[in-house]
C-alpha cells in the first residue's frame, strides 16, 4: 500500500460525515507504519475503542469505512474464530464482529452490514507471518503462497467493501 496522509485519510470515507472523520483518532503508530507490508489500513480508534475504520487504495484515490466494534463480551478460551478477510485463525476473543453504516441514505436509516475480521485489523501482517495468532493449536497450514493469500484477502475485502459502498 502507499504511503497516506492524515488528509488522506480523513477526506476518504464514504459511510460517515465529514465531522466524524475529522473527529477520528489516527493509529498511535501512524508515523512508524509499515506501509510496504500492508494492504490495507486497518485501527481501532485509540480515542473511542468501539470504532474502528478501514482505509484502501483504489485507482481513483483512497477508501475509507468507518466500522463500530461491538462492547466487550465474553469469550471461551478453547473455541476459535476465523476472520472472514484473511481467514486467519484465532482464539475466538482475535476475532470480532464489526458492523459498518451503508454509505448513503440507506446508511442514515440505520442500515449496516457486518463481518467477523481480525479484532486487531492487522490482517495484512497475519497474511505475511509478521505477525502471530493466539491460537492453541498454532497457524492452520496453508497451500497458496503469499500472492494468492494477498490476492484472497484483497477480493474479500473489495466484496465487504461492495457491499457498504452499494447497499
């Protein structure tokens, strides 16, 4: 991914109002991201932990959707979850539920659409191995090589993302 401003990122979202991005808290590390090994931008808000937003590049500029984490709930230690972008497995409290508002009208009307997603939203570092699940039984062995676990992560990203942006 390239590198991202902080105006970049802010003029990006399509699912929230102009103030609300202007009101959001970039990661804390934001100056030491490692741009090269992300393909996406993927933080909780560090100022309002039930949010979290997602930022892409596209040909035509940047991407963002705001998303709301949901409060916190209790988990079993021996289950696990998948996360539905890099299918990255992890203890079931690595996974959450994010719901993100519908860009648009149908949006202010309340309408959401959700998807379970690396509680951390470092998809992009588990893809790579930079970056290590919590998970009792270990990393589920894959056959595809990094490119095609890339190119997987990306067409399901770009699918949830279908979703906000059309309704």
């Amino acid at each position: 991914m390239e590198t991202l401003s902080e105006k970049d990122i802010r003029s990006s979202f399509v699912n929230c109002t102009k103030g609300e991005a202007a009101r959001l808290k970039l990661p804390l590390d934001f100056a030491e991201l490692p741009w090269e090994d992300l393909d996406f931008l993927g933080w909780v808000d560090p100022g309002a932990p039930l949010r979290a937003h997602l930022v892409l590049s596209r040909p035509d500029g940047p991407l963002g959707i705001a998303l709301r984490v949901p409060g916190a709930t209790r988990t079993s230690a021996v289950k696990s979850s998948l996360c539905q972008l890099c299918l990255t497995g992890h203890a079931s409290s690595g996974v959450s539920l994010l719901a993100a508002p519908l860009a648009g009208a149908r949006g202010r009307a309340g309408n959401t659409v959700g998807i379970y997603v690396c509680a951390d939203l470092a998809c992009s570092l588990y893809v790579r191995g930079k970056r290590q699940p919590k998970l009792r039984s270990g990393r589920y062995e894959e056959s595809l090589n990094l490119e095609e676990r890339i190119a997987r992560t990306l067409g399901n990203l770009d699918a949830f993302v279908a979703k906000v942006t059309q309704g």
